[in-house]
C-alpha cells in the first residue's frame, strides 16, 4: 500500500480550519452582476460548518462564480466574505488579492484547466510548497533544508496519485486536473473549495483524491466545498447540501432532505433522477 500524505507529509496547514460546528467564511449581501444580469444573488451564506459540503444546481446557476467570489478571483459588484479562524480572528476576505486568499488558507481547483506545459509535474509540485511560502520564497527555494523535505513531501503525492512520469509534462486532460487538485491539496489549505474534481478524472483517481479529503476533513485539517454533477458523490460525501438556482441558494440542507425537496426535482433534476 502506498504512502498517506496526512501521516508523512510534515508541512503544516496554512491555517486551522474553524472549531467544528462553526462556519468557516460568511458571506452577506453577495451579488455579481455582468453587463445588468445578475448571475449571483446571496443575501446571506455560511460555508464550512459541516466538514465537507456540496454546491449543486443546474448549468449557469451560479456555482464556479460563487467560488470566485470567496477566492476573490472575481471582485464581487456588492457585499462581503468574511474568514473566521479556529482562533476565533475575523479578516475580511473581500478585497484582499487572491494570492493573499490563498495564504490565508482558502484555496480553489479549477473546472477549467490552465496550461501546464512549461513545467513537469514535479515542477509545478514544487512551486505550489515554494508559492504557499511566498513571504520567504527567494531565500527557502534555494535552501537543502526546504527542498529535501519538499521533495519528500512530493513523492508521498506520487507515491499515493498516478502520474505516468513525474519528470515529464502533464499529458492528458485527467492528468491535467489531477495536478491541480495535487497542487491545491499540498498548499494544506484550510478550506478546500473543488469545482467539478471528478470532470476528466478516471474513477481511480477520483477515489484516491476523494479518500485524501475524506481523511484530512476527518482530522479537523479542513473543511470542503465540492461542486459536483454526480450527485451519487454528493449525496455519498457530503454532511450538507447547498442548491444553487438562477443565481440564488434556493435550498440547504443534509442530503437526505435536499433529495427530498421538490424545488430540485423540478429546477435541476426531473424526478427520476432523485
Ligand atoms: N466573466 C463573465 N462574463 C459574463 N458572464 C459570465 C462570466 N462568468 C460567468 N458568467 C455567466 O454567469 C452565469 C453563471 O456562470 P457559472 O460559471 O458561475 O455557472 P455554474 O453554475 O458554475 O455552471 P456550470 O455547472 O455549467 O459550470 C452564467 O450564465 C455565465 O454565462
Ligand atoms: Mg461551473
């Protein structure tokens, strides 16, 4: 059996995560609208008090740019994102740069992969430890000590993920994506947001990656938002449900009572998929 990056891995998370029970980010009065239409309509949202939680609704509701919008990779037209850490400190998220977001610990996959072609797979591994240092970056990059014990923290990923050839470039689609869910679950973020993880990714990948974030959810490492279209993934994975329709969460809940609501059924759905 290989090696599991919780037990070996000894980079610490960015941040911990809230005390169980708590949200971790709020958002209040949230709103995006592009050119008069408005795609995201939140009054008020909290995320993180379940472990892991689902974002779900039809094409266009509004999901990825709800994401965006806690990442701060798209400004908001109205409202804010408030990050509430275990230590009981409120930041606002909410005009800070993305970069800064993702220090603090809240980090995002992408449902629409970007080039990887100039560097390996190693490579960009290492740049994700190296970037989640930025503050030190240029002193640690060329430190032993900081690239013995990212290297190691490397091959646990490597051991434990299918690559076809570290030292080469991310070949297909699914390896393409698999790295950037690598990348993000080395960054040990505090709050996980995954748009669409299993979208291009054999089944095998897709239950290593979702066996890791079962494991550090468990842990208290984190909490989880996951985007999907299998829905047997969210209804198996997650404590809570969130369903996005036309902009607006029209329904929240376990999944038990979000199967059972007939808003999804008529908005998403068609009853016999429930
Ligand atoms: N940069 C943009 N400019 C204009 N409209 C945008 C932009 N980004 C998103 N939209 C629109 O906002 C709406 C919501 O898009 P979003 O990508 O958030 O939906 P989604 O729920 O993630 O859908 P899917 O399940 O298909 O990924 C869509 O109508 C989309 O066309
Ligand atoms: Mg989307």
């Amino acid at each position: 059996m290989s090696a599991a990056p919780t037990r070996t891995d000894s980079t610490p998370p960015a941040a911990l995560p809230a005390r169980t029970g708590e949200p971790v980010l709020t958002l209040t009065d949230v709103t995006k609208r592009y050119g008069g239409r408005t795609v995201v309509d939140v009054p008020r949202l909290e995320l993180g008090r379940h472990g892991i939680e689902g974002l779900i609704g039809p094409n266009g509701a509004g999901k990825t740019t709800l994401m965006k919008l806690v990442t701060q990779a798209v400004a908001p037209t109205t409202g804010t994102v408030v990050h509430h850490a275990a230590d009981g400190g409120e930041r606002r998220l909410s005009g800070m740069s993305a970069d800064a977001v993702a220090r603090m610990g809240v980090v995002k996959s992408n449902q629409v992969i970007q080039d990887f072609d100039s560097l390996t797979i190693r490579e960009s591994m290492l740049l994700a430890l190296a970037a989640s240092r930025r503050e030190r970056f240029f002193s640690l990059f060329g430190e032993r000590a900081f690239r013995r014990e990212s290297e190691a923290t490397i091959d646990t990923y490597l051991e434990r993920f299918g690559f076809a050839d570290p030292d080469g470039h991310a070949g297909s689609a699914g390896e393409k994506k698999l790295l950037d869910i690598v990348r993000c679950l080395l960054l040990r973020p505090s709050f996980l947001l995954l748009d669409e993880p299993t979208a291009g990714l054999p089944q095998a990948e897709t239950d290593k990656v979702m066996e890791l974030v079962r494991e550090r959810t468990a842990a208290g490492e984190m909490s989880v938002l996951i985007i999907e279209h299998d829905l047997d993934l969210i209804w198996d994975t997650c404590a809570h449900v969130h369903f996005m329709a036309e902009g607006q969460v029209v329904l929240q809940g376990t999944p038990a009572e979000v199967r059972a609501d007939a808003t999804l059924a008529e908005k998403y759905l068609g009853t016999s998929h429930v």
